[in-house]
C-alpha cells in the first residue's frame, strides 16, 4: 500500500519500518541508556505528527511507555486507522490521541 497526501507519497508499507522504527526506538534506547526509569516506572513520550500511526505502535513496545499522541490531520488517522493494521496502536489505553 502506498499513502499519497495531497498527491505527495508519505509512505509505502514496504518502506515504511525502515524509516519509522528509527524515529522510535534510537531515542527510547538512548532515553533508556541515560535515564533508567524505575522498576515499573512511567516513560512519558511524545508522538507529533505520525498520523499513519507506525511511530505509536512501535513505542508500545516498551511495557512502561504512555503516549501523548498529537496530530492536526484527522483525516490522515482516520485514513491510517482503516488501511495500516499497525494503526490499532491508537486502541491502546496507553495512548492518548490528540
């Protein structure tokens, strides 16, 4: 699948966890690196923009994260939401969409 916004490519899935898992997990690693949280401890992060979701998902995989996700395009996560099966990360209680 490929996501066109106003005629522009966003992303391929094919293309799409080469990019994207790089913006989540090399600042959680040196987040985690320099900050270890407490054992069970909260890590508070910040998604702005994403909208297609792959960002969000990804940062689930850490058991500790809650995500204050921020986007101005609804239509994008509504998009995402019935296209991408990685955008189920919004139906997460970890997650707030904003």
């Amino acid at each position: 699948k490929v996501f066109l916004l106003d005629e522009a490519l966003q992303l391929t899935e094919r293309d799409a966890p080469h990019y994207n898992e790089m913006l989540a997990h090399v600042p959680m690693m040196e987040y985690l690196a320099v900050q270890q949280p407490d054992e069970g401890g909260t890590i508070n992060a910040l998604v702005i923009g994403g909208g297609d979701g792959y960002v969000t998902s990804e940062l689930l995989k850490y058991p500790n994260v809650v995500i204050d996700h921020v986007d101005l395009d609804k239509e994008v996560i509504n998009v995402s939401k019935e296209h991408f099966e990685w955008s189920s990360a919004w139906e997460d209680e970890r997650v707030n969409l904003i």
